[in-house]
C-alpha cells in the first residue's frame, strides 16, 4: 500500500494542514478505527471487515468491507462512521472528488453523502459498470466548495455516509468496498458518446428503459455498429432514461449538442435535459422529420447556461407529454451524443429533379439515366468503395444516393468503346 500512503502524504500538503477522511479497511487502518454503523438495513447486520474476495485487477489489498444489503432493508440502507471520529475537514479545490473502489455481483447505484454538524447533503449516486470486478467510481462534490457563505452542511464535515446498493426491490445482495480517497476537482469535460466498446449504466425512471444494442438500422447518416434504444412503457407522461457522467459538461465554449436519432413515428421531439448539483436546464428538439429514417437533432444552449456548469446527469426523453405504450411505435433510438460548438446543419435532401440530357442517344453511352439506354450490369459501388449505396428517386426520377462516402467505384459490365466520342 505505498502508493496509498503516498495519497496521504499528498493531502497532508496541499489541504492547508487538514487532513482528509482516508479509508482503507487494513489491520490497524482507519477504517477500523472510524466505528462504522448500519442502518435503514432490516435488522442491521454490522459492517464486517473480510479478507479481498478477489485481490487482483486494481485492488490487492488484504481487508475490505463487507455490506450485505437486506432484501427487506430500505432504498438508502448503508454504513456511516461514528460522527467526530475524524478530524472535520471543508471541501476544496484540492480535495472535492471522491474515489470509492467496489466489487458487487449485479449493477446498482452506489451512493455517498456527507455530514456536518449544519446539517448534510442529498446523497449523490454513481453506479458500477461491471460485476465481480474491482472497480474504481468516481463523485463530484465541487458543489460542496464553500463559499464566502456556505450552505448548511458544506463545511466541518465529520462523517461519511456509504450506500453501498441504492435502489428499491432488490433481493439480499452482498457489497464490497475499499480506498475511499479524495482528490483534486475533476475537470470538466466535453461530451461524446457514440455507444461503441464502453459500458453504459442507464438510470431508467418512470417508465422509461434505455440499453445499450447492436444498430438494426445501418444506413443513411448512421452505419455504426451499436446505438442506444429508449422504450417509452406506460408509466408517467415525461418516462426516459440518464446516464451519469463523470465530470460536469464544459459549456464554456461548446454550447451545442447533437443527437442522431431514429423514431418510428413522424413528429416527435426529443428532450435533453442535464441535471445535478446545478440547476436543471433543458431543450426539445423540433419535431422529427421522417420515420425509421435517421437524422440528426440539435440542441443549442447558448444564453440556457452558464460556463460554471456543475450537472453530471444527461437526460434523454422522447416525446415528453404523451405516455408510451411499450410497443414499436414507443421505441426510439439514438447515437453519436456530440458535444461541439458548430451550428451547421446537416446537409438536406434534394427535392426537385436533375434536367433532363438531351442530345440525341445514338451519341450517348449511358450508365445510369432515365432519358436513355443504360448499359447493362454496371456495378456502381465497389467492394473496396467507403460508403453506403441506396436507390430512390426525386421529384419521381430515377437517382443513386451516396452517404459517409469517402470515395466510390463504378465498374462497368464489360469494356466501354469510347474511340469515336
């Protein structure tokens, strides 16, 4: 535990002389020195302090904590240690992120909040990605950074609360957790999610139930190989899903957000809104142009808000107003969540027809025309060509559409005698 030790002396340094909460659970540790209770558990079974279940990956430590999280316990059952067991301590600058090591066999949120003798915080909740694996979540509590007059609850902070399994009807489920550590404010951060080779934790409420699955629509503007799918069922009007992220969006610069999405009805919106330690902000698209058809929405915030963002939370809900059925005509997809400060359309859709040639066919080879003969079994996408091909027609003509083309070939059936053109 070098390394750990070394995060000690680190705060030591650069806290003004206070030293932070550090939780480890060894022999002899501070973690069995903060005398930790249960509560809200069923009939509170204590915090035990075990041997590692699995002392690899990023975690060999030798003891961790125990937490069997009762069937019959509540939503918010979890640990604290005893207050003024350490030194209080106000967030800052230096020491407002929060690092939580835990090993769990299903994905939950797991929750932290704080105390003061001023009161506490509402508990912020992070949950894990992956299950039987150490893994390290990440919290933001720059909102806790006192001010020339602080909140209640922001500052002498004695007490650490622990949730380890924050959620309702589960069934007894036991937790482990580890290195609690603080650390410097988490920057914040641009946004792109394109749902490709990373889990997702979606927060579904109210009805809503968002996953994470292969595209069963690869064409026009969106060929990637996995999307997002938001199923609207019959619960509240506003159903939809969040993903927490694991610093607040920088709206310093880039206030504009882009969404590829697919609906399977024309004329609904999309409202993405960003929730958190900040004041909720939102913005619904304009209504969407074509059905199973994707197309790409943009959100502008410039003037919603400011570049002192503290939201973590990034809110996605499809036709807000209107409750949702479960069936296909409530299921939506989306893709390709992109952060940036261009305002550029995508380019539309011809709607009128190219003119039509008319020099005379006797001296015209043609590959691809409604006004003459086409040579026939003209391959016009190559294997090695980058793009998607489709044939559809403008203003009742004839066209080829190319799209995330990057260059085409066009091969002709046999050899083109040109010699008298």
């Amino acid at each position: 535990m070098k390394n750990f030790t070394l995060l000690i002396l680190l705060f030591l340094a650069t806290v003004a002389g206070v030293a932070q909460p550090t939780v480890d659970f060894e022999v002899g540790g501070a973690g069995t020195t903060y005398n930790w209770g249960v509560f809200e558990n069923d009939d509170n079974p204590a915090l035990e302090i075990v041997v590692n279940p699995s002392a690899t990956g990023i975690n060999t430590s030798a003891k961790v904590a125990k937490f069997t999280a009762k069937a019959a316990g509540q939503v918010y059952a979890g640990t604290e240690n005893a207050r003024g067991a350490f030194t209080t301590f106000n967030f800052s600058a230096a020491n407002s992120t929060l690092k939580i090591m835990v090993y769990k066999s299903v994905i939950s949120p797991v929750g932290l909040k704080f105390v003061s003798n001023g009161g506490s915080q509402g508990v912020k909740l992070v949950s894990n990605t992956k299950i039987n694996e150490w893994e390290e979540l990440t919290f933001d509590f720059s909102n806790l950074i006192p001010t020339s007059t602080p909140r209640d609850g922001t500052i002498n902070i004695d007490q650490i609360n622990v949730f380890p399994d924050h959620r309702a009807g589960r069934a007894e489920n036991v937790c482990y957790f580890d290195n609690i550590t603080f650390s410097a404010q988490v920057a914040p951060q641009t946004v792109s999610l394109d749902f490709e080779g990373v889990s997702y934790a979606f927060n579904n409420f109210d009805g809503g139930v968002a996953t994470k699955i292969a595209n069963p629509n690869k064409s026009g503007i969106n060929t990637s190989n996995n999307v997002a799918q938001l199923v609207k069922g019959t619960g509240a009007l506003w159903a939809g899903s969040y993903l927490t992220l694991s610093a607040p969006v920088d709206f310093t610069t880039n206030k504009i957000f882009k969404v590829k999405i697919l609906s399977p009805v024309v004329g609904k919106k999309l409202t993405l809104k960003f929730e958190g330690d900040g004041a909720a902000f939102e913005k619904e698209s304009t209504p969407i142009a074509a059905s199973n058809t994707w197309e790409e929405l943009i959100f502008d915030y410039t003037g919603v808000v400011g570049v002192n963002n503290l939201n973590t939370k990034i809110v996605f809900i499809f036709d807000n107003g209107t409750q949702g059925d479960g069936g296909a005509n409530s299921t939506y997809l989306f893709d390709d969540v992109i952060q940036t400060s261009v305002t550029t359309p995508p380019p539309t859709a011809p709607t009128t027809a190219a003119a039509t040639p008319t020099r005379a066919e006797a001296n015209v080879i043609s590959l691809f025309s409604n006004a003459y003969t086409d040579l026939p079994g003209t391959n016009f996408r190559t294997s090695w060509s980058a793009g998607t091909l489709t044939a559809t027609q403008v203003a009742s003509n004839d066209v080829k559409k190319y799209e995330s083309l990057d260059n085409v070939g066009i091969e002709p059936a046999s050899v083109i005698d040109a010699t008298t053109m």
